[in-house]
C-alpha cells in the first residue's frame, strides 16, 4: 500500500489529506484535522454568563457566529424573548461576519486556484492583468469587520450580545457612515464576483468537471428574510424534496456524531447518511434571495448549472452571491431605527439546559450547555465544518480515483485535493474547538 | 505586496524586508486582524503564511510573527525549527504572550481528559503545560491583543508612525468616573447603560483602569466591560499576578459599595473570563517593557 501525504493551505487551521493506494486503486481519502485546544473540557466550571466572551476564541474566523450562539443558549436557558431592535443588530453582527469570511474564503482562499494551468500561490500572485483584484478584495473584507465592530463592539471577537439583547445600540449617524462605506463595497464585490465567475468558467473548462460526487442531504438553519438567524434546521433530501425542519434542542435525534480516525474532529451523519452545509446547502434549500443584486445571480446561477445544484465546486460560486447577499441585506437593515432604551430586557440565569443555533458562514452551529449554580457543567459545540467532514472525504475520495489511473498519479491530483477541501471552507479551529 | 521573490531580484538593488507568519495553537483571529492592517500594498514581502499561501517551507526571513501558544508537540517543534531563520521574532497576540484563551486548558481537571485520551496517538500530543512563546525562543517584539490592532502589525513590520499605546484603557475609553458607588452588581438587569458614565458606577466590574491601554477601548465604548486583553499596563508588566490581582480589587472596594467577599469571589470564580488574559503564565523571566507594544 501507497500512502500520499498532502499539507493543506489556504484553508482556515492546522489539516493534511491522506490517500492510501495500492497500485492504481484508490482504498481511501482522510481528511485530518491535526490540532486541538478543548474548548469543551476546559470550560467546564466557568460561570455561564462568561461564555459569549470565552467561546468567540474558539476561531477568529467566525467568532461572531460563536458569540451569538452563545448567548442564544443562554437565553434558550432563561426563557427570555430579545427586543425585536437587539435582533436586528446581532443579525447585522453575522452579516459583517458574512461579508468578511466570504470575501476571505473566496479571493485568499480559492481564487488563487483558478488562473492559467496550475493556479497561483496566493492572492497577491494574480500578476498584471489582475492587478485591481487584491486590493479590492482586502477592502470588500475590511467593509465586513467595520460592520461586526459597529454592531459587536470589538472588531473580531464581539461583547456587544448579552443575555436578553444588546449592551447597546447603533447611532443613525453611525449607520449612515456604515450604509456609504458598504454602499462602496457593494461596487466593488461585484466587480470581484464577476471576475471570480469569469476565472471559474476558465476553470471548469480546463479541467472538465466541477465535481463529480453524488448529491448527499444538505442541512442550513435558516428562515426567509432571516438568513443566518434561523431557529430552526432545515433539510433537503438529495432528491431536492424538503425534509421536517426541526428545532437546535431535537439535534442528537438527527444528527449523529461519528469519531474520525486519525483525526481531531469528529464527522456528522444526518439520519445516517451523508450531509452537506455551506453556502450551496444553503441556495439550494433557499432560493430565491431577496435583494435585487443577490437575485440576479442567483438565477444567472440556476440557469447555468441547474436547480438543485450538486457540484462540489458550485459551493464557492454560491458563496460569492452570499457576499452580494449580506452586503445588500445590511444596507436594508441599517435604513432602521436601531437606537434608544428598547434593546434589552432584563431576566434571571437559572439552572437547566440551553441549546442556541446559528447559522454560521459554515453552516448551523449548535452551542448546548448544563448550567448548575451559575457555573457550566457541560457545553457542547456542534459545529458546521464538522457536519461537511464525512462530505469531504467522500468528495476527495471521488477526486482521488479520476486523478490516479494505470497511468500513474496525475500532477492534477494534488490540486484537485486542495480544490475540493477549500470548497467546504473547513475550518479546523472550530472543528477541534 | 511586492511579486517578485527576493531570490528573483536584482542582486544589486536593495532586498524587500520579508516577513512571514507562524501559526501556532489559536484561533487565527490573529491572522484576521493582520489581514486587515495595511501591510499588503507596501514593500514588505510575505513569504510564508499558510492561511493565505501555498508555500513549502518557511525560508529565512527578516521578521517572523509568532501567534498562538505552545500547546502541542508539533508546536514546539516547529516554534524551535523554525525561530532560528529569522532576524527579529514578534509574539502577536495573547495566546503567545501568556496562553490566552487556552490557558484555561492548563487546570488539571481539563487536562486528564485530553491525556487520556489515547486512540489518536497519530496526531500530535498536548504537552503537560501550555507555554508562551518566550518560553522557548527569545522574543524582540510583543503585540498584546486578542487579537492585536491591525495597528499594531503595521507598527511591527515598520510601516507608519511609531506606536504610542495610551497608558490604560481607562484613557482609551473617556467615561467620566462620578461619585457613586453601586451597592450591586448590574448583570442582566435590561437598564440601558449610561454612554457617558464609568461602567464600575454602573455596576460592572471593568479592569480597564490596570489593562495596557492602545485598543481605543472597542468593548467599554459598546457597553461591555474591559476583559483585559491587551494584558497588564507597564506598571503590571513585571509584577506578580498577586499584586496585579490585588491592585484590580482596591479599584472596585473604593468605587463600589459592593462587600469585599462578594468582590473577591467574583473576581475568583474559576475560569472567569478575567483569568484568560491576565494571570496567565508568563515565562518567568521579567520582560522588557520596552519591546511590548
Ligand atoms: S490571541 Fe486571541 S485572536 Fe489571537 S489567536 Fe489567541 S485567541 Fe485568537
Ligand atoms: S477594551 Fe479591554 S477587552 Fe476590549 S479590546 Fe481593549 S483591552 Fe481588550
């Protein structure tokens, strides 16, 4: 047997793929994750109050999505219902969060993948012709952490969420400065988006395929009008058919969880089978986005590659109308009255149980905690990337058998790894945690 | 960001100061900020820094920024592999000055877990104890944050003025200290928080009066307490946890009128968030007060 070792970049944290060969039969593809810090263990015993400051640190890449489920727990815990004002904010929290990791995954990330024959090192190696494309990019995300600063306080792990709403509220001045500079970033992801597709289309003509795995489930915790603020899991059966969407304290009846071996993270089934998260679970179980821009992509989406849509590598298309998406639907929402007394209401931490969801850049994120006497007993995270885990290997094990044959091991191969992995965005810090 | 490769270059022009970035256990949050600095138009090349670029090893390099802490095996490998390639090393970040966050890991209870755990014995292996970066190499530069300003990496590769931090974050934030003295907690009341008033007249236990300031004070000014990220102020720096501890307390005993008891158990609580980014372990040797930004 033949064992390939391939280091991961461009991917958020420490992960390798490892492919075992004999001869030109491809046995297996792992994906692992190789670091960890014990978020659930070493919590336990800190006061449950201190939880939405702790666990953003989990991952600086979508802390946000963690500082809110956090307190959504919380609240699910003391039973209080948030004003109407604190939800908008934390929904403008995630759609700065939206806006920055998108823009990440899909220029520093994966875009570097698509020019010429072999792709590029990175961002900054695009050369002449795209010379307006790095600096763009860099501002389009700037725009995203202004906004979490604005609605979360601090500029990558928020305070500003609290049990029961908001410490606080967003000056209509404030939000004119913050509408004018997304109203500017608006221009320019769109600028990137069309250039990213043009790439793309290159792409998929050189190497022929965007992917040929079949369709698995696909799982996203959002409702209309409230994208990545959803109270419920949603489902798609591969077939396209809509699955009973359940609430984030029913999780363990759905989802299970299954130790990977060699690996810090777990994987997720739903009802024993393979799922998908990420932004193309999400199109596909919504869509019809609601902003004009947004829109116009989408069915320039659909029209292209079908509804619904099951190519792996649609995945970073798809994320690309997201950045659209929450730069549109943060423009809307920040036309609103978002200041004054009405922000937070006042309750009591009780002892008892608290599941808070959140649909995270990744996919549904599910905090779950004990609380005892003001302190955790024991938390658990269920996290978005380690949904797509059990996805990915299967994915990578289907690029791994077009790229090795009897005439070897195509150089390709090794793309095509980071290819697929960077297409579920994975991040490894919180599949860890 | 300069394209060409230094090995490319004229050999007769003067070579592109490189930097690069090593990431050890933490969150990225770090790289995040970094992202965000302006850094990438300017004559500084990137050379190594796996989150953005493909790039086999790391090369010798002018600067190298070190964030996360020592937690595993495979980090101190690499830490010690790869410090000796660089001019200047930089610890960026709490988590690689004191722990940060994962220095909660470092309580006995929460380590029997992960050492017990033996069916991925393939992958690498958290040391007996979490150590910060200084621990095991010798550091030029800190940058105290989680994560540190964009700010602070600009002024780390060189580029722009240099970096005043304001003493406190007391002086970063501007609310006004009045007379009164709370005789309870606020936590969870729903009352709107006063933006001009000190958060400790309103009942909430803020250590900005001892944190280093230079943040320009993001959380107090949305109205949540400082949580001490950017570490001690100067006059805390080579002092003990104790003392540092000690001086917090006096603070809330004179604007409160909250019973020292409760005060003290507050500030105990295990894992209080407090305890991540202030009594942490620091290397031991005092540090320069100088190389911290
Ligand atoms: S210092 Fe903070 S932002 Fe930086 S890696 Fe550690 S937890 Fe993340
Ligand atoms: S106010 Fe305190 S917790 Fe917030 S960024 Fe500044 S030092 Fe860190």
């Amino acid at each position: 047997m033949t064992t390939l070792t391939i280091p991961l970049s461009r991917i958020e944290g420490h992960a390798r793929v490892v492919i075992n060969l004999a001869g030109e039969r491809v046995l297996s593809a792992h994906f692992q994750a190789t670091e960890l810090r014990g978020f659930e263990h070493f919590v336990q015993g800190a006061p449950a109050e201190q939880m939405p400051i702790i666990v953003p640190r989990i991952c600086g890449v979508c802390s946000t999505a963690h500082h809110l489920a956090a307190v959504k727990a919380l609240e699910n815990l003391a039973g209080v219902t948030v004003p109407p004002k604190a939800v908008c904010i934390r929904e403008l929290m995630m759609l700065g969060q939206v806006i920055q990791n998108q823009a990440t995954s899909l220029f520093l990330f994966t875009m570097p993948d698509l020019p010429g024959q072999a792709g590029v090192p990175s961002l900054f190696h695009l050369g002449e012709v795209h010379s307006k494309i790095a600096p763009r990019a860099l501002a389009v995300r700037r725009a995203g952490t202004q906004l979490i600063t604005l609605a979360g306080g601090q500029f990558i792990h928020p305070v500003r969420a609290v049990v029961g709403g908001v410490s606080g509220g967003i000056a209509p001045r404030a939000a004119a400065e913050m509408r004018a500079s997304l109203n500017q970033a608006l221009t320019r992801a769109s600028f990137l988006v069309d250039a990213y597709w043009d790439l793309f289309e290159g792409l998929h003509d050189r190497i022929g395929t965007l992917g040929d795995d079949s369709p698995t489930y696909y799982l996203a915790a959002i409702d209309r009008g409230h994208a990545y603020y959803g109270d419920r899991l949603r489902v798609m059966a591969p077939d396209g058919s809509v699955q009973a969407a359940f609430p984030p304290c029913d999780y363990a009846e759905h989802l299970t969880d299954v130790p990977i071996e060699g690996s810090y993270s777990d994987g997720t089934l739903y009802q024993g089978e393979l799922v998908r998260a990420n932004s193309l679970a999400r199109l596909n179980i919504d869509p019809h986005p609601t902003t004009p821009m947004a829109r116009a992509y989408t069915e320039r989406f659909w029209q292209e590659w079908g509804y619904p849509a099951h190519a792996i590598l649609l995945f970073d298309v798809a994320r690309g109308i997201e950045l659209v998406y929450a730069i549109e639907r943060a423009i809307e929402l920040l036309e609103q009255d978002l200041d004054g007394d009405d922000l937070w209401v006042g309750c009591t931490l009780r002892d008892g149980q608290g599941c808070g969801l959140i649909e995270a850049p990744r996919g549904p994120l599910i905090h779950h905690y004990e609380v005892q006497g003001g302190l955790v007993t024991s938390a658990r995270f269920v996290i978005p990337t380690q949904h797509n885990m059990l996805a990915i290997e299967r994915a990578l094990l289907v690029a791994a058998r077009r790229y090795v044959s009897s005439a070897g091991i195509s150089l390709e191969l090794e793309r095509a790894v980071g290819r697929v992995v960077r297409a579920f965005d994975p991040c490894i810090a919180c599949a860890t945690h | 960001m300069n394209q060409t490769s230094s090995a490319q270059s004229d050999s007769t022009a003067v070579a592109t100061p490189t930097f690069a970035v090593l990431q050890l256990s933490g969150c990225s949050g770090c790289e995040v900020s970094l992202l965000n600095a302006d850094v990438w138009a300017s004559q500084q090349e990137l050379v190594y820094m796996p989150l953005v670029l493909s790039a086999e090893d790391l090369p010798p390099v002018d600067t190298l920024l070190v964030s996360g802490a020592v937690y595993s095996d495979d980090d101190l490998h690499r830490l010690q592999q790869t410090a000796h390639r660089a001019r200047r090393v930089v610890a960026v970040g709490t988590c690689a000055l004191s722990g940060g966050v994962a220095n909660l890991g470092n309580r006995e209870s929460a380590r029997r877990v992960f050492l017990d755990d033996t069916s991925r014995r393939h992958l690498p292996r958290l040391l007996p104890q979490l150590r910060p970066v200084d621990a095991v190499v010798s550091v030029d530069l800190y940058l105290p944050g989680c994560p540190p300003t964009p700010r602070l990496f600009e002024a780390a590769l060189k580029l722009g003025e240099p970096f005043e931090p304001a003493k406190t974050v007391c002086q970063d934030c501007g609310r006004i200290k009045t007379r009164d003295r709370p005789d309870r907690l606020a936590r969870h009341s729903g009352v709107a928080i006063d933006p001009e008033v000190c958060l400790i007249n309103q009942g909430y236990l803020c250590i900005g009066s001892s944190t280093r300031g230079g943040c320009g004070a993001p959380c107090t000014r949305a109205g949540h307490p400082c949580v001490g990220c950017r570490g001690p102020s100067n006059g805390f720096i080579s002092r003990s946890a104790d003392e540092w501890f000690a001086a917090i307390k006096r603070v809330f005993e004179r604007m409160t009128a909250i019973s020292r008891e409760q005060i003290d158990a507050e500030l105990r609580s295990p894992g209080l968030s407090l305890f991540v980014f202030q009594f942490a372990d620091y290397a031991g040797a005092p540090r320069d007060i100088e190389k911290v930004l």
